[in-house]
C-alpha cells in the first residue's frame, strides 16, 4: 500500500471526528424521535374528522343556551327592567 501513514492519519482523524459527533447526534436523533411521537396526524384515517366533530359541538351547546328557559328568563327580566327605568 502506497503512503501508509496518511491512510493511518486519515483513519485516526476520522475516527477521531466520529466519536466525538457520536453524543450530540444521538441527542439530536432522540430529539427528533420525542418530535415524531409527539406528532398527531390528523390525515390518518383512524382520527377523527377535526371540523365535522367541532362543528357538532359548537351546534349542541348553541341549541343548548337556545334552549334554556332559564337563559331566557334572566334576558327577558334584564330587558324588563331597562324598559321600566326608561
């Protein structure tokens, strides 16, 4: 083998360069793995459809105060009672 001690110089240096990149990159690969798994993907087909579910949502509790005599009764005194101070 021609210039055997630049491949030897080439080898310690690389693995010189190896190891010491060796902890930091593992941290960046669990940084990316905690990254992932925290991911919720919305496309998948087992989740839920996101605005279907909010718009129904939305729609009950607005039938709901609708639909509350109770709410109803407080405006209607609140109102009552502006007229009757005019």
């Amino acid at each position: 083998m021609r210039f055997r001690p630049l491949h030897e110089k080439i080898l310690e240096v690389m693995r010189s360069l190896l190891v010491s990149s060796l902890k930091p990159t593992e941290e960046m690969i669990r940084h990316l793995i905690d990254i992932e798994l925290g991911h919720i993907n919305r496309n998948h087909p087992d989740f839920l459809n996101n605005s279907s579910v909010l718009s129904e949502l939305l729609q009950g509790t607005d039938n709901e105060k609708n639909s509350d005599p109770s709410k109803a009764d407080k405006k209607n005194t609140k109102d009552t009672k502006n007229q009757a101070a005019e």
